[in-house]
C-alpha cells in the first residue's frame, strides 16, 4: 500500500473521508483493491474505509519545434 500520515487535518476538512481524523492518522491506500483505510495507531483502529478511483495520468505528446524558413524579398 502507499502510506500517509495527516500532519494538518485542517487542510483536509473539505473533503468527507477525513471528517473524523486526527494528525497523527494514517492513510492506507490499496491501489488494485480500490481502497483508503484511514487508521489511528495511536487506538489501533480502522477509523474509515472509502473506495478509491485512481487513474494513472494521461501521456501527453511533447511539442516538437518545426523548422520555419525565412523568406527574404
């Protein structure tokens, strides 16, 4: 799993999953199950669990310059 730890909940307050964290909590997330587990060591407790929708970033093509001809009169 990729691991977090909330160091500021507050910055987290908009977003539901969090409502009922506190610093100090972590964050698991299962990418193949689709899963977030917030835990709380400090009780050794599951605290939430939500499913999760990662999607691997787009490739975008790299611009290439193109040759420009300069054309005297």
């Amino acid at each position: 799993p990729t691991i977090a730890t909330i160091t500021d909940k507050s910055q987290l307050s908009t977003q539901p999953f969090f409502n009922n964290a506190v610093d100090g909590d972590k964050v698991l997330v299962y990418a193949n199950a689709k899963k977030a587990i917030l835990y709380r060591p400090s009780t050794d407790k599951i605290i939430e669990v939500a499913p999760v929708n990662i999607t691997s970033p787009s490739v975008s093509p790299t611009p290439t310059a193109t040759p420009s001809a300069v054309i005297e009169q």
